[in-house]
C-alpha cells in the first residue's frame, strides 16, 4: 500500500531544477522569454516598468506553493502522534531560524563573494562550506546518542560562524547578517508564518481564506500616509530577517496548503491506496494533460506578449471544458475536480486583477502575480498528479521525485560544489564557449543542472537528506 503522492515531491523538484536551470543558462544570448520578465536581455538590468510573466516567474511560486502543500502532511502526521501545538510552534520557528541561518552562510561562500576574480582559496572555502552543510542539517548516519548527534551539529553551526566571521571577503565586504539569500530568507518567513496559521486553522479552511482577506486589506490601506496600517506594514523587529511585505507570499503558500489537504484526503479515502489503476476513462486523463499544459503555456504567452483580452478569452474556455470534463466521477476524479476549480478560480481572479498595480509583475509582486501563479501551481500539481499517481511514471520522473525530497542541496550543490570543483579540475574555463548562440546558451544550462541533479540524486539515494 503506498501512501505517498509522488506529484507533490514532483512538484517541488520541478521548482528547484528550473530554479537552477535558470541561474546557469547563458546569461545574455537567449530571447527574453528565458529570463525573469523584468530583467531582459542583453543589459539584464532590473527594470520595474516591465510587466508579464515567464516561465521563469513561475520557478518561485511553485516551490512556495508546494512548500504549503506539504504542511498538512508534516503538521497533520505529527499532531496525530499526540505533540502539542505549542511543541510545533516551536519547531516551526526552529525551522524558520535555521533556513535564515541556511541563507546568510551560503550567501557568505558562493565563490564570486570570496574573491573576484575567483581564485583556488575561493573554490576551496566554498567545497568546505558544502561539507559543513552536512552534519549541519542531515541526520547523522552514525549510530550515536541523541545528545551526541546535537554536539555534532552545534560543533557545525560553531564551525559556519567562525567561517564567517573570519573569511576575508571580495571587495573589502565583510560579515553582515544583512547579507543573504533573499530567497531562502522568503521561505524561512513562510515556513513560520505559514506552518503556524495552518496548525491553528487546519480544520477551518474558511477562517484560513478569510486571514489572506484581512492580509489583503492590511497590504492595500499600507498605501495610505500616516494610517495604522501603514505602521505596521513598516514596522519589523529585525530589518534582516523579516518585512511585513513578505508575508504576501501567503497568498500561494495558503492554497497551497488547500491543495495538500485535497490530496491528502484523498489518500485517505481511498485506504492509502494510490497505485491502483482505477477505472478512470484515459481519454480524460489525457485530456486534463493537454488543458493543463496549454493553460500554463497560453497563460505565459499571453501575459508575456500583453495580449490580456485574448488569453482572458482562451482560459475561459479551457476552464469551462475543463470543468464539464470533471463534472462526473470518483476516486481521481474528485481529486483532479477540486484541484482544477481550485485552480481555475485562482486564474480568473488573477487575470481580473491584471489592470492593477500596472500589470502583472514578479517585483514588487502584485496580486494578479499572486493569484495566476497560485493557479498554475494547482494546475501543474493536477498534471503530475496524473503522471506520477495515476499513470505511475515513476521511472522518467525519478530525477524530480528524488529532487523533490533533498530541495537545500540541490539548491547549492551547484556553486559550492561543482562549479568549484570543475575550476579546480580546470574545466569551468571551457564554459565560454558556450556563450557563442542561444542554443549554446541554453545548453550550458542544462549540463550544469544536469550534474546538479546527478549529484543530489546520489545522495537522496543513499538517505542523505538534509533536512530543517
């Protein structure tokens, strides 16, 4: 009996690879549409007038939202073996602590922040923060008392500080909390806040969905000079670890936290049984296949070339095909019905949104962002749900899973490790070559994640996961 959906490990695979496809594809030669919207090529500068989306725009979101999917599995499991509530705020914080701690160390040690140009103490002080990483925040695979495994771990996080504090950094830099990973530093953020208001609304989804309306209206009335809510927009206790503005990342993480109690749910109303092959109609899974993939494909067109009224136009009527496709059914059909009105709500209310703030934009993130990312999760978690669950494409979707389940190594195996390494070895410098055409460009990229995920697929295979 298998109780796990692969789709959500899927799904945070997906995220994490095409978060590191899109950090290592060449960084000026390929069409616009390979980079984040707001920062076309060849200049790459941050221009904020910019509006649309890519299909880089979604890596963020994705991963987000499957961040939220998983609390109903952890939280759920854990307050089901008898732990306190308060037992979790605490490891929730715990959590939250340790991924800020994740991010400023790594962005410490990449190697271009320890020398520029980047020399062999670089390469080497990054290979030795990867190394550190491990007894940091993986469970040590030595039989050994609980207070033992501790004083490794805080022999690690004492070996990271001193690190720090005593690296001579490129460019006269120093030692700076400050100085982090903005988008590690995001999940941290969400891993609190977000497993906290799931643990107390987790059997009231009304009172969570109504939190993100009264978010919605403190985020907005912010705008208003010398208002209350603008005071406590402004206000933050520790200016390097949170604002109040991160917390409209609860806009996806909370769906996404829906869409794990959909599947959850569904596992257990079908006995923890997902591997059957349940009498479902292949022409509807196929068909979901199709609407799911050409909803995020238009979607990302249509918002990226602005043609706003016609790709309005064109979800509608997927939706509703969509919608009366599922309209009959059980088993993997009410999973797949409630994740596709889920969906298709967020899309609407998203493009509804889109004449807002200026557009549709990644940064300063508006709501139709928001809101049409949150629905293209719903909508990739429906399609590998199909894939993984239902067709039991284990096999080709392998590097995603085992990616998926080891996310914080995948995420720096690349710069503090194989990128190290091949400047030691002497092969990084053939990179250049790459850069010649957009094909080249994007060729660069894939090897370079493809070892990425080489790499922590070995170790998620040997267990070796490292974990908050």
């Amino acid at each position: 009996m298998n109780k796990r959906a692969y789709a959500l490990d899927a799904l945070r695979g997906y995220a994490i690879i095409t978060m590191v496809l899109s950090a290592t594809v060449a960084w000026r030669t390929l069409p616009g549409w390979m980079y984040h919207a707001q920062t076309p090529p060849p200049e790459r500068a941050f221009n904020a007038s910019l509006t649309g989306i890519t299909w880089v725009d979604l890596v963020f979101p994705f991963f987000l939202f499957a961040m939220g999917a998983a609390f109903p599995f952890s939280i759920g499991k854990r307050l089901e073996k008898g732990e306190s509530k308060l037992r979790l705020i605490y490891e929730a914080v715990k959590r939250g602590m340790q991924l800020i701690f994740f991010a400023i160390f790594i962005q410490h040690f990449y190697p271009h922040v320890l020398s520029n140009p980047e020399d062999v103490r670089a390469w080497l002080l990054a290979i030795l923060c990867f190394i550190v990483l491990f007894p940091m925040f993986m469970r040590i695979p030595i039989k050994m008392s609980a207070w033992k495994s501790l004083c490794v771990k805080m022999i690690a996080y004492a070996t990271a500080v001193v690190m720090m504090l005593t690296t001579h950094y490129a460019d006269d830099r120093i030692f700076d909390v400050a100085f982090n990973n903005i988008i590690i530093l995001l999940l941290a953020n969400m891993a609190i806040f977000g497993s906290i208001i799931y643990l107390f609304t987790m059997n009231n989804r009304s009172v969570r969905i109504g939190l993100l309306a009264i978010l919605m209206a403190i985020l907005l009335s912010a705008q208003v000079e010398g208002s209350w809510t603008q005071i406590i927009f402004n206000y933050t206790p520790l200016p390097w670890a949170f604002h109040f503005e991160y917390l409209q990342y609860l806009f996806i993480v909370i769906p996404g936290s829906i869409a794990g109690e959909y599947l959850l749910e569904w596992i257990k109303s079908n006995d923890g049984n997902i591997s059957s092959f349940e009498s479902v109609n292949k022409w509807k899974a196929f068909g979901l296949i199709f609407l799911t993939l050409a909803l995020i494909v238009i979607n990302l067109v249509g918002l990226y070339t602005h043609a706003i009224f016609m790709n309005l136009l064109m979800n509608i009527l997927l939706l509703v095909t969509g919608i009366l496709l599922l309209r009959r059914g059980t088993g993997f059909i009410v999973l797949w019905r409630r994740l596709f009105i889920s969906a298709a709500f967020l899309i609407i209310l998203g493009l509804c949104f889109e004449p807002f703030q200026g557009g549709i934009k990644k940064d300063p993130a508006t709501f139709s962002y928001l809101f049409v990312t949150s629905g293209l999760a719903f909508m990739a978690l429906l399609l590998l749900n199909i894939i993984c669950d239902y067709f039991r494409c284990l096999k080709s979707t392998t590097f995603l899973v085992m990616s998926g389940q080891n996310p914080m190594m995948a995420y720096v195996v690349g710069n503090l490790f194989i990128m190290p390494v091949a400047n030691l070895l002497g092969v990084a410098s053939l990179l250049v070559y790459f850069n010649s055409n957009a094909w080249m460009g994007f060729l660069r990229g894939v090897i370079l994640t493809a070892l990425s995920v080489l790499v922590t697929m070995y170790f998620t295979k040997i267990k070796w996961f490292w974990r908050t």
